[in-house]
C-alpha cells in the first residue's frame, strides 16, 4: 500500500491516500480542534476550528476536508491559526446567541 510523508509540528509522520489531514493527526497523536466533524456523515467543513497551515499555501486548509499530499508541511498551532480559530468561535457564539435571542431553539 502507498504511502505519503508529510511533517505534522516537526513530527514526521505517514498517511495513506485519500486520508485526511485531520485523521493523519489523529491518528499520531497531534490535537486539532473540531465541532462540526463526525466521521459518521460527510465532510462539511462549518466550523473552520480545525484550520491548519501547510508550507507554500497562501490560504489556511480546513483539516477535516483537505486530503492528504506527499510532503505536507503542516503547522496545528501558529499565531495565524489560533486567530483564526478565535474568531470563527466568536462568530460561531454569536449566531448561536442571536437564534437563542429570537426563539428559533
């Protein structure tokens, strides 16, 4: 069986194709955030807490819906990825906030 390299937080672990980048992590022990992912259903990608940055991409990956490449360079906790977290929760918080206000739960 095939298997792709890739770099999680300077942990050099390996995934098979069609993987996730969230289950390669997972799977080796590597935390990332997540409300709306179950592996139950299909990918979705709501929440945006499990954004992840990979080396030479411009744009943060949403790592439950991004599969897996050879050689990924994946960073779970930069600055960039925590604020981005941080606000999606907020606005996540909010909506929730605004359909409790008008009686829709």
């Amino acid at each position: 069986m095939k298997k792709f390299r890739l770099n999680i937080d300077g942990k050099e672990v390996f995934g098979i194709p069609g993987q996730t980048i969230l289950e390669v992590a997972r799977e080796n022990d590597v935390f990332i955030p997540t409300l709306c992912f179950d592996e139950r259903t299909k990918i979705y990608g709501a929440c945006g807490l499990c954004v992840v940055e990979c080396e030479g991409m411009p744009k943060l990956l949403k790592a439950c819906a991004t599969e897996i490449s050879p050689n990924m360079i994946i960073k779970t906790n930069t600055k960039r990825v925590v604020e981005s977290r941080k606000t999606n929760l907020e606005l996540l918080l909010r909506k929730l906030g605004h359909i409790l206000n008008i009686g829709l739960i």
